[in-house]
C-alpha cells in the first residue's frame, strides 16, 4: 500500500492586499478486509470481501483580500478540488458460503469493480466594514456557491449456480448557495454583542440506474437563521455570555420511483449559556449549555433500494426527522496543563441505519430515527504536563521553568451511557472508557521523539456494539530553523491492532448479524516541510461556513 502528500503554499502580502495560493496533490492506496456472517434460526451465511482502493486528489485554492481603505475590506476565495478513485475486489477475495441446518447449501463468489469521479468547485465572497475600531464595531458579509458533481459506475459479478452481472451507474449534482451577515460591538468596556442572519438553500440531482431499475430522486432544503450572542466579564473574576439562534427549515424531496413526495417544514431554537468564574490565577471554572440539531444527510433519505454487495442492501427513509441533543459541560481548569470536564448530553431522534436479518442469508439496512440516549461522562486532560522540567538560571540566581525535555499530554476518562429504542426492541446501560496519550522528547538539537496512542473499551452506538479499540504510534522529527526545514519520520499502527468488530443488537432469538474489519493502518511515512520567504501577520477576514465545526472528546466512529 502507498500514499504521498504534496501540498504548496504562497502567500504574497502588497501595501493593500493579501493573497494567496495554495496547491494540493496525494494518492493513496489501501486495501480494506471484511469477514460477515448472517445467521437466521435455520441458516448461517459466512463470507469475507477484500477491496482495493486508489484515491488520485488534486485541489487549487486561491484566496485574496482587498483593503480598499482603512475601513473597508473585500475578498474571495475561489477552491478547485477534483477526486478520481477505483475500487477493485477480486473473485479469489470476495467469496461466501451458505448452511441451512448445518448442510452446505450454496456457494458463491463476487467480483466488483468501481470507478468514481468527483469534481467540485466553490467561491466565496465576503465584504467587512468597520463602524468604530475602538469598539471592535464592524459589519461582516459572506455570499458562498458551491457545486459538487459526482459520477460513480459499478460492476458486480456473482458466480453461485447462475453467473449474474450487475451494472449500476450514479450520478449526483448537488448546489448549495448561502449568503450570511455578522455585526458585532463592544459595550461598557468589557461587554460584547455579537449578532446575525443567514439563509442556505441546497438542491441535489440524484440518478442511479441498473439492469433492472432506475431511481431519480430531487431534493431541495432552505434554511434561514437568525442569532443573537451577548457577552460581559464583571471584576475580572466573572464572565457570562447568553445566546440564542432561531433555525427554520423548509424541504422537499421528489423521487420518481417511488412516485412520492415528502415535504418538512419546522422551527427550532437553540439556546446557549456560558458562565465562568476564575478566582485565582492558576484556577478558572466554566459551565457551558447548547443546544444542537443534526440534519440527516440526504442519501439517507431517498428510499430507493441500493445493492451494496451479494448479501446487503441499503435504503433510506424520507420521513427521518433531525436528530436534537441537549448538552451540558462544567470544567474545572488549573494553570495551563490541567482540566477536569464532566459532560451531560441527551440526545433524541437518534439517526443511523437499522440492519434487519432476512433468510437466504441477506440483510437490509433501514435509514431510521432509532431511539434517544442519555451520556454522563467525565474526562481529565493534561497538556504538555513537564515530567523532566527544563530549567533556566535568573538574573537572581534562581532557576525558572522554561519548557520541557519530556512532557506528557493525555486525555483519560469514561462515562455511563443509557440507549433506548422507539420500538422496545433494545434497551441497554453500559460503561465506556477512552485513553489518549502522547510522550514528547524535545532533545538537543531540535531533535523530538514522540510515541502516543489510545484504546477504547467496547461501546454502543444505536443498535451496534464495537469492539474495543486500540493503536500505538512513533513518530522522530528534527528541525533545521535557519533553513526553514523539518523532516518528519512517523510509524503509524506499531502493534498492528487497527481491527474491530461489531454486533447488531435487538435482532431477536437466533438472528446474527456480525462483521469484522481491518482497516490496515500500519504505515511508514516520511515528512519534509520547507517554510520560506518572510513571515508577516495578517489578520483574515471572517468567512462564511456551511457547517459549524464542533469539538468533542470521544472514540473513532468504526466503519459498519
């Protein structure tokens, strides 16, 4: 298996401007290994896929901003990202066997070839105004395009007691526009308000066709949001900030097979409150609520039928409603290497895919609003805690901390977790526990070792149970800072541990459905950076983002 990575940045800073160009090129190679069995009262179907993938990625940036004057500025930013991947699975590697009451009752093997082209483009424009530089008062506005133009075609090969061929073709064009508005200012000296609107409209043209049928589905969403954040810090001791954003969707989905249309129209509100208090130097304490929703994606609402392999099929559900939790944080910090956060989060319309167990050794997996949760967990943090302490002389002859020659940085933690199902048919309390560590060496030099790693325990996630999880890394790096240069040596996956497992839970009395992968992340890679010209500092304008990012602590979702 191999991979490379060649990016190149420019940036060019005029009396007036900033621009600046970014160029991006990799592949990767890899192989992915699965082992199944599906198993009713009366029959058990085992078999193992193997499957190659080469990944070719290219992607152009250009980005500029103008400072028309001292209080105007305009910008773009235009991307050019294009992907061209195959996928290949031999018959010698993707083969299974069928048992009915422990008598061989059916062989077969499977070919399947794939090749996809995904070709996207997107351009952003924002303008800012400054009302009043003292008090931070400036108006931000963004208008965002994006086009997303993927073209996937299949062949599935089975060998049983007949040969059958299968040829599927895909096509999806998806468009998302938005335009967006941001004023802030600042109030009684350390007070802040920030507020803002936006509207996003996305329609998608999804097309499948097979040998034996052909599924056409559009789908539109709009949503329109607006927001208000209000912030002040009292005796310097004190902060608190109050915000609220009000959500509106509105969609449509048309699909042509099926001759149905499904329409959703509803409003939300999305409270959050954030309180803090620091009453020493080295200690602050923060108590954070908010509310969140997730939108299903739209594949997963198109209720057409997709055969993924022999024995799986796929289909989504337009009735899915957005998944909403409720989520609340209270951390208790100290100095800048220690954290202590206990988390709360409820969450209802959970949304994945149900697997059911049909005979003849199949399976069907259901987009559905599964059930809702309950998490409590607690987590401690440690950032570059100094186990060897670097110390230097003062002028008054005593020594100060200035860094380390071995720090540690971890996260530990765990928590209790409840999961019900809207159909009865799973109701389960588990305990979970996650370790993330890593071990820096920062040696003569510019010399630095690093080894880190994690393991999680066994954990839930709808109606799959995961195995527990595991990997080690080594990674050696030195700097040359007068040349600009770093080079990086790195080992992923050192006890070749990256495989897992999973059960379906609440299939009944005799019903299996289990699988087993390894996604092969044992690697060797080398690094070479090179930073050159002259550094100078530049402040960006704020963009506009489809999606808000978020920051959680927790394990790898596995592949199902």
């Amino acid at each position: 298996m191999q991979s490379e990575h060649l990016s190149l940045n420019l940036n060019y800073r005029a009396k007036t401007s900033y621009t600046s160009i970014s160029l991006s090129q990799s592949f990767n190679d890899r192989t992915e290994t699965y082992k199944y069995t599906i198993k009713t009262p009366k029959e058990e179907c085992n078999g193992v896929n193997q499957t190659q993938l080469k990944n070719p990625y290219l992607s152009l940036k250009i980005c500029n901003d103008w400072h028309i004057d001292s209080l105007n500025t305009i910008g773009f930013a235009f991307s050019v990202p294009l992907s061209y991947s195959t996928t290949k699975a031999p018959y010698k590697h993707n083969f299974s066997t069928l048992r009915q009451n422990d008598t061989l009752f059916l062989q077969s093997k499977e070919e399947r070839l794939g090749k996809n082209n995904l070709l996207q483009h997107s351009l952003n424009l924002n303008f800012t105004h400054i009302f009043s530089a003292r008090l931070n008062q400036e108006l931000n506005i963004g208008i965002c395009y994006n086009r997303h133009n993927l073209f996937t075609k299949q062949l599935h090969r089975n060998q049983s007691i007949f040969f059958e061929e299968t040829q599927q073709q895909l096509s999806n064009i998806t468009n998302i526009g938005s335009v967006n508005f941001d004023f802030q200012t600042d109030f009684w000296r350390t007070g802040k308000v920030e507020c803002g609107g936006k509207w996003l409209t996305t329609h998608t043209n999804y097309k499948s066709t097979t040998n034996y049928l052909s599924a056409n589905f559009k789908y539109s969403e709009n949503i329109g949001a607006l927001y208000l954040i209000i912030g002040k810090s009292f005796k310097e001791k004190w902060d608190i900030m109050l915000g609220v954003r009000g959500e509106y969707t509105h969609s449509v989905g048309r699909w042509e097979k099926e001759d149905s249309i499904s329409k959703k129209n509803y409003f939300n509100l999305f409270p959050s409150i954030r309180l803090g208090y620091t009453p020493t130097k080295n200690w602050t304490i923060t108590a954070n609520y908010n509310r969140r929703i997730q939108r299903p994606h739209y594949t997963m609402l198109d209720p057409s039928l997709i055969q993924e392999d022999t024995h799986t099929q796929r289909r989504g559900n337009p009735n899915l409603m957005p998944g909403l939790s409720n989520n609340l944080l209270i951390s208790f910090g100290y100095s800048e290497y220690v954290s202590l956060d206990f988390d709360f989060t409820h969450t209802k319309n959970i949304i994945d895919y149900k697997t059911k167990v049909l005979s003849g050794g199949h399976r069907i997996a259901t987009a559905t609003n599964y059930g809702q949760s309950i998490a409590h967990n607690i987590y401690l943090s440690l950032t570059e805690v100094p186990i060897v302490p670097k110390l230097t002389p003062k002028s008054n002859g005593k020594r100060q901390l200035n860094g380390a020659w071995l720090a540690l940085t971890a996260i530990v933690g765990g928590g209790y977790e409840k999961i019900r199902s809207y159909d009865n048919t799973l109701n389960t309390k588990h305990w979970k526990f996650d370790i993330y560590a890593e071990l820096n060496a920062y040696l003569p030099k510019a010399w630095t070792l690093s080894l880190d790693g994690f393991y999680s325990t066994p954990t839930i996630w709808a109606s799959e149970l995961f195995s527990s999880w595991k990997e080690l890394n080594f990674a050696l790096k030195k700097e040359f800072p007068k040349q600009g240069l770093s080079l990086t040596a790195r080992i992923n996956d050192l006890i070749l541990s990256s495989k897992w497992e999973s059960h379906t839970l609440g299939l009944g009395d005799g019903y299996k459905n289990y699988l087993m992968g390894n996604d092969r992340a044992h690697a060797v890679t080398i690094g070479l950076t090179w930073n050159f010209g002259k550094t100078m500092h530049h402040e960006k304008v704020k963009a506009d983002t489809n999606n808000e990012p978020e920051t959680t602590i927790g394990r790898r979702r596995r592949r199902k």
